[in-house]
C-alpha cells in the first residue's frame, strides 16, 4: 500500500471506457481522481456531459467534476490513465510522459513500440523493466495494457504455455457490442445478425499475444514464436466477450491437468494482494453450457477482473486442447486491468 | 425430368423443418405431395395444427391437407421425406423402407449407419450406390443427409480437399435460434447471450463431415483421414448458421486459388439442373464484413441453397487457409438439401 | 394507365428509404427511373457507395447508376421523389417545384404548410387539389406523404371515423429501428432494451393525422376535431412499426362491424387498380396474437403495403374501441405510399 | 422490528420468482428460510435442481437446501411465500391457511376472492383488515399482491388517483420475456419480434388495479370505479415492464404538480422503515427518452424496488395526464412486493 494517495485522471474519460474508469475508481484505497478529460466536453460537469452506460449511476462526486482539456499543465496527476482514441493518443500520450506522468494507456497507439511495455499484471509484470529504457529519454513513462480480446486470450494460455509450450492458437471470438464504443455498432447491423469481421482486431490479437507471451532479455522483449490464427465477430451482446480457443503445444495435454493449472493460476497482483486483483484470475465452469456472456462476464471477487473458462477438452490429438474463454471486455478487458496495471506499477514504486 | 410425377409425404410435417419441406415443393415441378404425418396432429387440418414460422403464408392448398398418422399403409407415396425426431425415426424410417418406400432422411437416426448413404447432392453423389446394399435386404431404402452445420461446411470444404487435400479442420460455429425447432432456445437464453454449446452437434459435425468426404469402395464407405475440431455455439439469429473455419492442407495453398475453386465449384445437381439445385453451390462475397446471417441466408438462384462464403485469407503459413461460410440451416441444411437429393434419386433413376 | 413511360427521379437515394423507392420502382410499369441524387456521393456507381439493407441485390441496372447532385438542370425526369433530411428538402423540393417538377416527398419539410397536400391514397385523394393552389405560384407542385407512423394508424382509423365518428384516440406505438434510418439507433440502446422516446414523432402523429382526416372545402383543409394522444417507443425489431390504438366514438360502436368496416375499406388506388395499391389496404387477422412484425410486415397482395389489424375489441364502453395495427414503415410507411401517391397523381392527370 | 427471526418457506422455489425469493430472502434481517418446495425436485439440493438466472450465484447456504413436498406436515415456518403456478395454488395455499400458516402468495388463484387481501403495501395496507374476517374460518390466512403489471402501474397511479380522481386509465405495456418464466418465451418469438397478447394479463390488470384502488368498508372491499383499458404485449427485454399510461380526471390536472406528488409518494412501508422498503416508492426521471428497461429496472435504495416515472405530460386536455412507468417485474413485481408485504404483515402483528 502506497503511503500517500496517488493523484489519477483519465483522459477521455466520457467514453465508455473512460465511464468505466471512473465506476473502478470510484472508492478505490489508494487512487484519488483529480482530473476527467474531454476534448468535446471542456467546461461541462462530467454528469451533464455523459451517456451514461457503466450501470448504476454516475458516482455522485465525479459527476459534479468538470472536464478540462487533455494539457499537461492543466492535469494536477501522478498517473493519467487514457481511453483516448489512436491518433489522439499517439500525440498527447507522449506529451504526458514527457512532462514526467506516468501514463497508463488503454489505446493501441504504442502498444507494440519496443520501448513501451504492453502488460498484463498477472502475465508477464516483468516488462515493466522497459520502463527504465524510457526513462533515459524522458522524465515520465508510457505502459500499455493489450486490446481486450488478447487480455482474456492471454490469461488463460499463460499457464498452459508455461506447462507445455503453445506451438499454435485458432481463436474465433464472438465480442460485445460494446467493444465498439458508444454509439458503436448499429442496430441494423446486429438485430438478428451477426457481423464477422472487426476491423483491425485479428492483427492486433496476434501481435500483442506474442508481445506479452515474449521475454524480456537485453532490455527487449523477443516476442514469442507460436503460430495465431484469428476471426474476430460482432454478436448481439452487451458486454463480455466469448472466444473459442483451440492450441496445439509442444508437449502431450492433459484435459484435466489444465483445469487444475487454470484453477490455480495466479500472478503477481494475487501475491501483492492488489486492490483490483481478483483472488483468481481465471474460474473454471463446470457447466457443460458455460461460459455465457450475460450470466459470467461480472465473474470473479472483483467482478468482472476474472476470466471464466469452460468446456476444456482435447482437441483433435494429444497435443492439442479446446475451451471456451469469457471476459468483460471493459472490466478485465479496459478499465480494470489498466487500475490494475497501475497498482502494480504503485506497489513496484514506479509510480 | 421423370416420366410421371413422384407422389412425396412428408413425415413430422409440423415442425421448422417440415415447414420448410412444404414450402419448397409447393410448385414442385416434379414431385406431388400426397401426404403430412404428426403424432399428435393426426386429423387436423395442417393450417390450423400449425404455427406456421417459414415465412409468408402457408401454401394454401397444402394447408387444407389432413395430418395423418405416420403408417405405411396409410401414406401414399413412392418418397417419403422424414422431419421425425431421432427416436421416432429410427423406428418408422426404417419401417417404411422396409414397406418399399424410398425414405429420404432429416433425422439423425441412421446417418453413420454403414449401408446407408449419407450424402451432400454435390458432394459425394456416389455413395447413393450403398442403396443397393440395402436393397439386398428390403424393398425400399433410406437415404440420409447430413445434419444443417455439417452440410454447410462440407460444401467450400470440398474444392479444397480436392485441390490441395485437407489434413485438419478447426471450425467454430454461431448457430441460429431455428436450428433447435420451435419452441427451441428460450429468449432468456438469447437475450444478450450466447450459448457455447449444442448437444450432440460437435461429434456429428466430426463424424458426418469424415463420412461424406469419404471413399466408396467395395460397397462401403472408407471415412476421410482429415482431424476435425469442432465448437458449436448458439446465437441470437433467427435463420441461418455462420461458420468460422480453419484448414491445414497437404500441399500449398493460394488464397486466390482458393476463391477462384470456390466460386467455379459445381457438382451433379448443376449438371442435371436438377430444380432445387442453385446455379453456384457455393457464392463467393467480396465484403469484407461478409457473409453475414440476416443480410446473406438466401442466397442463390434457388434462395437459400447457396453457401456464401467470405473472407478467404491464409492462415498461419503456406499450407493453411481461413474463411468464414454461411448457409441456411433450414434450406441448404434441411428440406431444401433432402429435396436436392430427392431429385438427385429421381434423375438417376433410384426411384 | 398513363400513354408513355413516366421518368422519376429519387433525391437523397442512398438512404434506406431511398433504397426501398429503387426495390419498388425496379421493373416498375409505369416509371422509368432517370436519375439518383446524393450531395456525399455525387460522381459514384450506386452500387458502389450505398449499404444496401433493403433485401436481396440491388436491382442490376440501377446499381450501374452513378449518383448526381440534385440539381434541377441536371435532373431528368417528370416526377422527383424525395427522401432527402428535412432541411435539405425545405430548399431542395422547393426548388424543384418552382423548376416545374412535381415533387412526391418523404419529408417533414412542407407536409403541414397550407397550400400541400398531405395525403394517403385511399383516405383523402381529393385533397390532391391543393395542387391548383400551388400551381397559380409556381409550374411544378409540392405534394406530401405523412410520416410512416401517422400513415399506419390513419388507414384503419378511416373506416373507423367516417362509420362512428371519432372523437379521440390514445395511441401508443412500437416502432422498429430501421425508422431512425442507418445507423441511426446505436445496439446499445436496443439490445435488451427499449427506449420511449422518439424524438418529433408524436406531434407528427397528432398534427398529420388531423390534417389527413381533415376536410377539403374552399381550397383549404380543415383539421379534423379529433383529440389524439401519443406514446412513440423504439424497440429492437428491424422493419415493421407496431400501434397499440384506442379509440373513442360518437356513436355506438360495434366490434364485429368494425372488423367489417376494416376488411371491406377500399380506396381510390383499389378501384383504379394503380400498380402498386394491394387489394386490400387493410388486413385483419384472426389470430389472437397478430399482428406481429417480423411475421406481418411484407402483408399483402403488394407486400408491404396492407396494414394488418388484429385484436379488435371492445373498450372501456359502448363508445370504444380497441385494436393493433402494424404497417411496414419503409414500404406503406415511405416508398410504396409515394409511389402509390405518384400514381394516383398520373391516373388523375395531375402529372 | 420483530421481537425474534420469523421463519419462512417458499412454495414453489425452482422458478424465476422463486429464486428473486432466495435471492432477497438471502440475508434477510427478520425472515430466516427454512424450506423450499418444488414437486419436481423433491430431495434435491437446491443448486442443483435450479438453472439460477436471477444474477450473480446461488446464496451459498441456500444452494445446499434440499427440496422438499409442499405439504403443511413437513414445512416448518410462520410465514410461506407461494411462487406456485395457479392451479397448483388453488389447492395448496387453502390447505397451508388452514393448517395455520401465513400465505404470502404472487399466484393468481386467490387474489380476486372477496375475503383475500390484495395489497401493495405502499397503496392499501388497510385491505388487510380482510384477514380477520379469513379467521373467523380458519387459523391461518392468505394474503396476495397482484400481478407485476398491476404493481407497477397502480404505485404512480395512487398519489394521482388521491390528488386529482382518476376517471380512466388507457395502458399499453412492453413487458419483459422474464416474465413469462423459463423457458417462458421462445427465441424464435422475440427475435425481431414483438408479440401484442399476454394471456389473461389485459383481465388482471383490470381487475386487480380496481380492486387495489378501491375502499374497505364494513368487511369487504368495494372497487374502484374507474375505466381500464390495456393492452399487453411482449418486447425482447429480459427484465422490466414498460407501460405507457394515459389517464383522465375528475379534477384538472397540473404536470408539474404530478411530478411532485409522485416524487414525494410514501406509504406505509416507508414510514416503518420496513428492511424491503425504497425510500421512494416511485422515483421520477428528468431524461426526455426515460425510463428504459434495461437501465431503470434496478433504480431504488432497495435495487428494484422502485417504479421509475418518465415523460410526465399533459394528455388530450386539462384533465388527462400521460407517462412511462418502469418496474422490475421479478422484484418490485414479484418476490420483492411480496417479502415487503411479509414484512408489513410482521410490523403490523398480523404474524
């Protein structure tokens, strides 16, 4: 635990994503929000400004605050968390980190930069390293968290790459209407319908994949050499994403082997008992149903932080495994990992 | 084109997929329907013992036809089409074959049975020469097709097998609401849901897909050699079975090739312009969002008989290739197929 | 029957009402379309720059079309439809009028000023003679179809109003997404949801309704003095507007003659045959569950065209009745009654 | 606060209804559960004879109950909540009142039967006097609340019924697909579906509001007098029940004094501070396009337990008044206005 509140803001934060900052934030022991920000929004209570979608209400305090401008001389903030879109990450992003924040990025924009680490806490913490490599060229630093289909992928094919080396991944995910955003995707396109094809999503779960299961040697990360094949659709949910998960490895599977190591997986936020750490990062379902988005995606002690897996099962010979991953696409797979990456980054003294 | 009309009953006529059956042969150039059975209909009128979900309005002479029930000696037909559930066809399918009748099969009950044939028109039209086998022991004969999802990955999977040999599939499907009949899925199960999981659907889609991509010799079926991984899900979709697929070949593949295959693809029914066969089998879309359930399902010269496929690209290296295929699990992948094969017995004189 | 080919062009082309006026001027008797507007697609093959969402293919030939600027020098044609935004059309038709065209509009723009008329083809032909008045200030003419909503209730309160004589109607409706046009309603409004407010709508409804069933008499319409009272909701259904009517009367009403009154009501359009009217522009259906959209929209000898009536029953007194009526809000609800409009206006010379 | 823990079983546990039952009971700090019932479940353990579909997991200690038969002899209770389905009811809420137990019941069987109490506790806690005149017959007694539709349109209603007379009341509900229970509604109905007829519920929605509504006077409760007129139709929302009301008065009728006087609405319940009660019964929305199913089913102190009021307006004149009430059918509709209804039984000493 930090000995001082860190002061956090979140930079585009009427997005859906940056709502859902806010609803994490709300409450939390060592995060204090000073700043919301909203190139559109400037000068308007947070409140009046926003579709609010994260569930409940607004926090009643953050719905009083007042957007300002996404300027390093206006956020008073240690950390700056950024749900901004691409292009107006890629600018501000790293004008943040050189007037010395340390910002925690939700946004592709860097993600595979080979000086930004793109972590999930519980997976591979130990590229935080990178950050020293930043740190010779400027005061504050960048860290990325992956796009949320890799985060709930990852997890569950961590353990089973450690235990018996993931040689290839066919992933087909039927994701949330909400990963798109808000207005995002429209009626029309998903009311009885289903779209199979996400723009810039397939390459982007390939790359960071092997960007987070690669190891960090020399002050670079050498990503990992396994083979990913993926087909990414839109389906008429709300929130969570379903992936359908085939790997071959390197080693015989054992079904029930990789239940036990899903079930037992852990990682360093469980150790360090972070705030936002769910006691397991992965729960596996026993139903022959399971998982399904409505009924599992706010699983976990922190609802929403775990990932459930279901259906494991071999594949089509002794080196290959099948499952059925689910997680909320803006919990485990925005805002909460990204709180959590920061709490790692407090309880490592990064920040 | 035969000589006479062929008299047709259709069997479990009250449900999705019997509807179905009726609304296709209704203006049947060749065949007659001469009867419709239903356990618990028997003496209705079929317009009144029917919630009728095919789309439009009942045929109107079909719908003043009496259910009768399903005897031998009752129905008068040369073919009867069967949309019996499994149990009950494994006892009257084979009872009206043994009657004489020529049994042309929806259900699932004798379609791994070794002398009968299990048969997509334009794939493996061959293996209809198992009638004779059964011909040893009874007058009459069942002829099966494969189940909905089967059929539909079948159909793009055999230019491939063909041109550069299949050595293993990973499919993943989103399966409509309708596959399950009437009443089927509950809303509360669809309703921002989706369910990763269809009894009995992923060992038929392995065994039925090895069975019709096999070998005739020596009067039985050699199963092709290929590994089949399969995950069947349910989505909110009314009609219309989407499948995200995953092939490794034998030799290189080409992409363009690949398309090119797909879109030339042709098989008996083309050639004997049988009624109920569409001009291309298989249709390619060049969208890349495509195919997609609501948008593409009935598609073809005869609506809904085509498979749409959709972004064919490589998968992990030279001897792999993905795509996503679509086909109407009501049309191509029930009565619209049974019908094809019907015709496909007609014309090579089987009936 | 008019003695030539009479040519139309479509304004604003590219959206979904715009779609649907080239799904139903395809193969058209009488029309020829010359020519299709849209300001962002100007110089583009409709084929080309168009979502189409209508059903099917775009009819061949009008894909071939390349979009021009709505212009009245460069437009071709004896009749423009208009879909066009309402601001637009406030400068465009008007133009178009005073250019000499006689201009069938889908929009809000002119539908209440003085001199229009607004007009459902079976209901208030004669208020078509509002054209003279147009024509002594200007060569071509305005005239104007009512808002998708207001034409579906009106038909079957017509019979209704001119048998018992309404004195108010409460109506609260269940519109399908498609009427917000595309993208227009965002899935993360509908998905699991319904949202009660339409923004416009329900003083369109009100105010259209009064003018359509309103009086002709001195070149002027007089509003009809029937109070009305409506509730417009959006709920997650594609195409087919839902209205739950109750209705007050002067006199004693009877069910069973309402149901009557509805199956026989004939218009102008009937008794002209013109091409597009259905036999009958109102269905009612037996089944205590009917109308439902996705089973009842595409009702009708022109599908699309009939509304469907089901549950007619009594109110809360003698003086009440009850009902549900579903149109489909692209076809009678937009271009089928412009069509259907032009029609008319061509049978009775004012083309 | 009741002097000890009052025990209570639930008739009927396995459904929808009775599981909100477990879920509200759970912690619960007057009422300790001490049996469930199901016929076809007897001797299984709650967890597994139950598809849980009332959010998050089965009350731990809940889930390891075993179900037992409804019978008087083996339930050990004060209080018994009846989720039966009406037949089931008629026979077995009699033999529990006679056998001396309070039932709480949400079936139909009893509600209108003139010595049975039909109570929102909110509205007309003084019908409970009835239960005295049930005693003069047998020691226990039946007690029940009406139907979710009827609850969540008679809490706005009262304060304006006290206010202003309520001469008519014209209402179209969008109810949930939960309501039916499960599997309830079938995907292949609400699928780009709207279904416009709920079986028996327009008859119960008459009969329970003006029963509610009407006076207690000399042993029997005399109803109200005013017209209902409703319709019921089924949208694809999972939970909550929309309903568009129209009202009439006897005196004219302020908007804005509407709003006020359904804001500062309390009965009863809030005046004990009873544990179920919101501390407002009805919370009025200020969004123009609320309330929404999906994001004001859980509104209130007590999640559910509050109707939201939207879209207050003036109707056709001076004496009518229309708006949008949400309630959550399961909870405020169901197993909630009934455990508030237990817990107003206990303050008031009726057990």
């Amino acid at each position: 635990m930090p000995s001082r509140s860190i002061r956090v803001a979140v930079l585009g934060a009427r997005g859906l994503v940056g709502q859902w900052f806010l609803k994490m934030l709300h409450g939390h022991p060592w995060f204090k929000l000073t700043a919301v920000t909203s190139h559109e929004a400037v000068g308007l209570r947070y409140r009046d400004a926003v579709k609010w979608l994260a569930g409940g209400d607004v926090p009643f305090d953050f719905g009083e605050m007042e957007f300002i401008e996404a300027d390093p001389k206006k956020v008073d903030a240690d950390v700056v968390f950024s749900a901004l879109p691409t292009e107006a990450a890629r600018k501000l992003e790293l004008m943040f980190a050189e007037a010395g924040f340390t910002v925690v990025s939700k946004s592709a924009a860097y993600r595979l930069d080979e000086n930004v680490p793109l972590v999930v806490p519980e997976i591979n913490p130990d590229h935080l390293a990178l950050i020293d490599v930043q740190r010779t060229k400027m005061s504050g630093a960048i860290v990325t968290d992956p796009n949320c289909t890799t985060t709930i992928l990852a997890l569950p094919l961590k353990p089973i790459h450690d235990a018996y080396g993931i040689r290839k991944v066919v992933v087909t995910t039927l994701q949330a209407a909400s990963g798109a955003g808000y207005p995002g995707v429209a009626s029309l396109d998903l009311i009885d319908n289903v779209v199979p094809y996400i723009q810039g999503e397939e390459e982007k779960v390939r790359d960071e994949l092997l960007k987070i299961m690669g190891k960090l040697s020399g002050g670079r990360v050498e990503w990992a050499g396994m083979e990913v094949a993926s087909t990414c659709t839109r389906v008429p949910v709300l929130d969570g994403h379903l992936e359908s998960v085939y790997v071959e490895t390197e080693r015989e599977v054992d079904e029930n082997e990789v239940v036990e190591l899903l079930q037992e997986f852990k990682g360093k936020p469980q150790t360090l008992k972070l705030p936002t750490a769910p006691e397991k990062p992965i729960i596996v379902l026993s139903g022959v149903d399971r998982p399904q988005p409505r009924l599992d995606r706010l699983s976990g002690s922190v609802p929403g932080m775990s990932v459930t897996v279901g259906r494991v099962r071999r594949g089509v010979n002794k080196r290959s495994v099948m499952f059925l991953a689910l997680g909320h696409n803006l919990v485990r797979g925005a805002a909460g990992s990204a709180i959590l990456l920061a709490e790692l980054l407090a309880a490592e003294k990064y920040i």
